[in-house]
C-alpha cells in the first residue's frame, strides 16, 4: 500500500494503491492522521480519500475510516471517499460503510 497527500479547492486529497491490510492497515491510519492535521493546519474542512488505485481493504482498513471519521468529526473535518472501483464498492456496501461515509465517483465531485 502506498499514499500521497495533494489538495485542491478546499480538501486534502489522500491517494491510495495497492491493498490496505494485515500488513499496511498502519501505515494507512498514519496517512489519514497527517491528512487531518494538515486540514487542521490549514483550515481546510475537508479530507478526500481517493480510492480508485485501491485493490483491497481488510476489516483493519475499515476500522482505521472509523478512527479517521472519529477523528476528523473532533477536528471538524469531513472524511469523504472518492472513485471506489467494484471490489471496493462492493466491501464499503457489505461493510455498510457506503451509509457512514459519502462516495462519489470522482475526486473533484466528492468536494
């Protein structure tokens, strides 16, 4: 799993490949963190998660949205999710993680 932070017109735009799992879910819960600080930071109200080069997330993968919506929800930052492909589409509507969070189908229509 690898991540990138960006911004555009008002969010912070976290990028993520690969799979989110046994092995990554860590890593992936640290990139979120540094995206909501650096929302925070800058007064941004709003984090992308741009899952279009996603290819997996295990159950450690959803628990860090929930840890992530929890925290942005404290800092007063919206955790949106963007260009999920149909394995992830499929995982957020089994998981009912497509009720927790907004979905869109791209980056720029999830701001």
């Amino acid at each position: 799993m690898n991540y990138s932070l960006g911004s555009r017109e008002g969010a912070i735009i976290v990028a993520v490949t690969g799979r989110v799992d046994e092995s990554s879910w860590v890593a992936f819960g640290i990139g979120l963190g540094e995206a909501i600080e650096k929302a925070r930071e800058t007064g941004v109200d709003c984090v992308v998660i741009d899952l279009a080069g996603l290819e997996y997330m295990s159950s450690r993968g959803l628990r860090v949205l929930t840890v992530a919506r929890r925290d942005g929800e404290e800092a007063g930052v919206t955790i949106a999710l963007a260009s999920p492909n149909e394995v992830m589409r499929e995982i957020l509507s089994i998981s009912r993680y497509d009720k927790l969070f907004t979905i869109s189908e791209t980056v720029e229509a999830a701001r």
